[in-house]
C-alpha cells in the first residue's frame, strides 16, 4: 500500500523531479516508510511507501534489466509468487522478492494486456521509454485510486486529489458533479469536483503520449447465466474459491488482522483466517452509545467462537476532529460511517499494519435491504394505481418520522420503499438511493445560479443503468452498484480512512476469482425469495454460529436523526446557517430543513449531513485559493 504520483510533459519539456518528490510527501499518510523518485526528461515519477512485503528491498520506482520500463505501483498483486516463478524461468532477472517488480517483468513479456493476469487491488502509472507511452492502470473493482488531470499540455497524475492542488493545479468547480454529490452523497462517474480532474475507471488503463489520450477497458464484468449446477455444486465451488482468496492475502511481513463487525461477511472472512492462522489472530470492531446501532455483542460472540485476540471501542463523537476527517476526502463525500471507519482504522493500525474485510459481499450476493424492496416493488405495483397513490403513499407523506427511532424502525423501511416504488415509476435508470430530489436540490441554491448546475445534465447512474437494462430488474440494480456505489462509495470510504493512518486493508470478496465465479451465478441464488446472500449463507453455515447465519442485515451506520438534535447540533449553528464561502446555498432553505428536522418531524439528517460535508469543504477550498 503506498501513494503514487507524477508528471509527463505532452510536448517533451523536461519535468522537475523535485515537484514529482512534493506530490510524493503530501501523499506520506498513505506511505510513511519512505519517498522514492525518478526523473528523466518529460517524465518524473514519485512513490509514498508503506511497507508490507520484501522491506528490505522493495522501494519505487521499480525499474527492468535496462531502465527502459518504470513503474511506481499502489497496492498488492497476491498471485505474484506464481508470475515470479514464471517470468524466472523465461529469464528474467530479479533485484527482490516483492510484487511490484513482477509487473514490471511480466509487462516486458506480455505488454499492458499484462493486466489481465494481475489478481489483486492496483493503481500503476507505467512508463515506456521505448513507446514515449505512459500507462496509467487501476484495478478491476477500483480499490485503489487514480486522479489525473492536464494542464499547459503536462499530465499530473496522483493516488489523491491534494497531491494534484499541491502541485499547483488549478481548476474550477465542477458544479454537475456537485448537483450529483447532494443526489446521491458521492461524485458518480469518472469527473470530480474539479472540472480538471479525473479519474482512471476500475478495470482500464489510459496511455498517454504526444499524440493524445487513449482509453481502454482489460477486464469486462461476467453476465448472470442460467443454473447449469445444483446449489451444493455452486456452494461448494464459491468456498473453494474463497477459501483460495483469503489464504492468498495471509502473505505478509507485517503483522495481520481482519475487521469484524459481527455480520455473516466479515465473519466468513475471519473463520477462513483462523483456519490458516490458527494462533494470534487479531480482530478489531467500533460500536455506538445507541444499542440499536451498536454490533460490538455480536462481534465479540463471533470473535469468542473463533478464538481471537479481539479489540473495541466505542465511537467518540469528538466532532472537532470531522474537518480533519472529511478532509481526507478532497471533496464532498457523503457516507458519514467514514467517521466510524477512521477510528477502527486507527485502532487496528495500533496493532497491525493489515487487515482483511468483508467488503463487497452486499453487491455481489444482493445483500441490501433495497434489492429485497427492488423486488417486493414489482408485486406492490400490481395493487391498483388509485390505492396506491391515494392511500398508501400518501400516508407516507403524512408519518411522522421522528428523529430517534430504531435503525429498524417499520416507519422508517416503510417510507424508503414507498420512495424506491416512486423513485423508479418516474425513472427506471433511479436505482441508487435519493439524498436530494433535483426540485429538493434546486431549492437549496440561490435562485441565480441553478440554471447553471442542472442545465443538460449528464448523470452517469442513469448511463450505467441503461447500460444494463437487458437483464432483470434486480441484477440492474445490482450491476449499477457494483461500478457505482462499490467503487465510489464503499472503497473510497475504506481507502482513504484506512490510508490516513498507513492501514492496508484488503478485500476477498473482491478477488477476481471470486468475482468471475459470483457475477455469472442465477440471480435467484443471491436473494431467494426474500432471502439475501442465500448461497453464501448456505455454502459457509457450518463454519459460522448459528446466530450469524439467522441474524438480520443490519448496515454500518451513524445514529445521524439524533445525533443532529445533540452532539451535532452546534456545528449546524455554527457552520450550515451562515454564509458559505462560494454563495451558492440559500441559507433560508437550509434553515427550513433544520427546524423540521428539530421539530422531530421530518428526518432531514442525511441532508443536513451532506451540507455539513460541502460546507467544511468549500471552507478548506476557499483557504487554500
């Protein structure tokens, strides 16, 4: 795990190593155990490393037997004993025993359809001084980030936004990307919230050279086919390949652990470590003040019928820190467990310097509670229309929400589906949850300016969405999240709180293996009438506790209702109800939406969060204009 970044001047001027090297050093959370850098000519490359595998000798830029390949690489390559071994019989020279060198090698042997063969987590910026190419490469789910942007003819490229500010890039804001942050409370898509700047999607690589930009895909999400085996013929090949993908990622020379919340993923991810790790293991959760929240009693039965050495503390809502932790982000981001993720981050770090988590599992085996209502949709609109519109919805619309109700409340899963029901009947591409409306959205800005931000929109949900409109309703929703929400919601979160404390933390669930198997299973595998995760329960439900295996989906989430009416409350006086930096919020709307939410009327405290989120932002971006 480790930061990477650098410059490739488009016209052949010569680039400042020292500028590569100033990238590198604001990227030092993400890799505190050295700077490395090279520069030759246009191009200069720069490298932030946290240690993990070969210490000794497996500092960047990594170079081939001649110095005409380079490479500086983020992230863990877990077949790469076997491609060692390989590329050492064909002749190749080795300087270490770490992963990073072995992509440069098999590069030299296979070209960049290397890739195709790399079964880890990568972000790669590869240079070919033979080709006058420069590679940049991310993995096939996009755990490891990539921003890049072009300025004066000059490609700056880094693992963080900051590390392309530092350099002196200068950009305006991408208001279309904002108008999709308050949607849907991440930036969907490959733009940012800077016009400039971009990102590499999951599963290709762009070359550039003095003749432009070329973009290519290396690896396409397998289809769901129809049952060609029975369910224990899938159980048992998805625990073989499990079991293979987790062992793979026990290679280490730090020491290692596992988060574990107590939830049927990470505990499936804990029980197949123990099998290989019988002695020392270690596990980590966080858990809340609110019992209805808190999943610590759960993870300490799981971590007890494991036997390992476990750690946990309870959430401290210090709120000062949330600037710091927010601006790990580099832009608005939305999905406030961040919070919860950057202490448990921090503690695990105290202990080790890995950790394997249950990512992933919700979105490929249908584990969120809209998947079920995706479904139970299809019959609810078989009810007649009249009934629908004039009773059910609009008793939604009358309910008091309140603000300190159970995570679990009926209200609550009540007025979410009879939104999923209205959000898709008006859209079909709306599969991903609503934060604003755009009529919530365009209330919240000044008059003025909201021509400007809706104005032929491009939202690439809704691209992704069609593009999958040949399957059935369910995989769509599914399919959408896994190039959405997976990669610029879930991993984002991970990656950055983990990185703030030089945590590396890595994803079974996500091996491509597992995936190629998972993706091409029957729908009706995955959610089983109203049963999610069915295969995976079924294939792992003699290694888990029968309580794990019956337990409810219960969802890493903040107490956010009755947060805002205690400890958050002075933040909202203090930062959302006064005037914000760039002037494009309507104050007197953002004082509307607190008085009802304080009334206990309406739950308005994702939204107060999200403006939360931007103001701390748009602060931290004014003082650095």
């Amino acid at each position: 795990m480790c930061g990477i970044a650098g410059l490739f001047d488009l016209k052949g001027r010569k680039v400042d190593v020292d500028d590569a090297r100033a990238m590198a050093v604001s990227l030092s959370h993400r890799g505190p155990d050295g700077i490395g850098v090279y520069g030759e000519g246009p191009l200069a490359l720069g490298h932030a490393r946290l240690a993990v595998i070969d210490i000794a000798h497996g500092d960047q830029p990594v170079f081939n037997e001649d110095r005409s390949v380079s490479l500086v690489f983020n992230g863990e390559i877990y077949n790469f004993k076997a491609l060692r071994a390989e590329l050492l019989e064909k002749g190749h020279q080795f300087k270490s025993v770490c992963d990073t060198e072995v992509i440069v090698h098999l590069y030299e042997e296979t070209g960049i359809e290397c890739l195709r063969r790399l079964r880890g987590m990568f972000a790669i910026a590869l240079w070919d001084a033979q080709l006058g190419k420069l590679f940049l490469c991310r993995d096939i789910v996009g755990k490891k980030p990539l921003y890049y942007a072009v300025e004066g003819g000059r490609l700056f490229f880094a693992s963080e936004i900051k590390a392309l500010l530092n350099a002196g890039l200068q950009s305006p804001v991408n208001l279309e990307s904002l108008a999709l942050f308050f949607k849907h409370q991440f930036i969907p898509g490959t733009e940012s919230i800077y016009e400039k700047i971009h990102t590499v999607p999951p599963a290709h690589y762009l070359s550039f050279d003095p003749a432009g930009k070329e973009e290519r895909r290396y690896w396409t999400v397998p289809m769901p086919e129809k049952a060609s085996h029975t369910e224990t013929e899938y159980g048992e090949g998805l625990r073989e390949t499990l079991e293979e993908a987790v062992k793979i990622r026990l290679i280490s020379d730090v020491p290692l652990g596992a988060f574990l919340s107590g939830g049927i993923d990470s505990s499936i991810i804990v029980g197949l470590m123990a099998q290989h790790k019988a002695e020392g293991l270690e596990t980590f959760s966080i858990g809340f003040k609110d019992e209805s929240y808190d999943e610590t009693p759960f993870a300490k039965q799981v971590a007890a019928f494991f036997k390992t050495r476990h750690h946990h503390e309870r959430l401290d809502y210090d709120w000062r820190a949330l600037p710091i932790i927010l601006g790990q982000f580099d832009q608005p981001f939305g999905d406030a467990s961040a919070i919860a993720v950057y202490q448990l981050s921090k503690m695990t770090r105290k202990s080790v310097t890995v950790a394997l988590s249950g990512d992933g599992a919700d979105e490929i085996f249908a584990g969120y509670r809209r998947y079920v209502g995706r479904k139970l949709v299809s019959y609810y609109w078989r009810l007649p229309k009249l009934f629908r519109k004039q009773c059910l919805e609009r008793l939604s619309d009358f309910l008091p929400e309140g603000t300190a109700y159970y995570a679990d409340s009926f209200i609550k899963q009540f007025r979410l589906f009879i939104q999923l029901s209205e959000r898709l009947e008006k859209n079909p591409n709306e599969v991903l949850p609503l934060a604003f409306t755009d009529d919530d959205f365009l209330q919240l800005l000044q008059p003025e300016i909201r021509k400007q931000v809706l104005a032929d929109q491009q939202n690439p949900v809704w691209s992704l969405a069609e593009r999958f409109s040949n399957l059935d309703e369910l995989s769509q929703m599914m399919w959408t999240d896994f190039h959405s929400y997976l990669p610029e919601d879930i991993l984002t979160k991970v990656d950055r709180m983990s990185m703030a404390h030089g945590l590396e933390v890595r994803s079974p669930f996500l091996d491509q293996k597992v995936l190629e198997a998972v993706l091409k299973m029957p729908i009706e595998l995955k959610l089983k009438g109203l049963q999610s995760k069915y295969i995976l329960k079924r294939a792992f439900r003699d290694l888990l506790p029968t309580e794990v295996t019956r337990r409810k989906k219960h969802g890493f989430m903040l107490p956010l209702g009755t947060l805002f009416k205690k400890e958050l409350k002075p933040f909202v006086e203090e930062v959302l109800l006064k005037p914000g930096p760039l002037g494009i919020l309507n104050p007197e709307h953002i004082a509307a939406l607190n008085h009802e939410h304080q009334s206990g009327f309406r739950d308005h405290s994702v939204k107060l969060w999200l403006l939360l989120v931007f103001r701390f932002w748009e602060e931290r971006m004014n003082s650095h204009v």
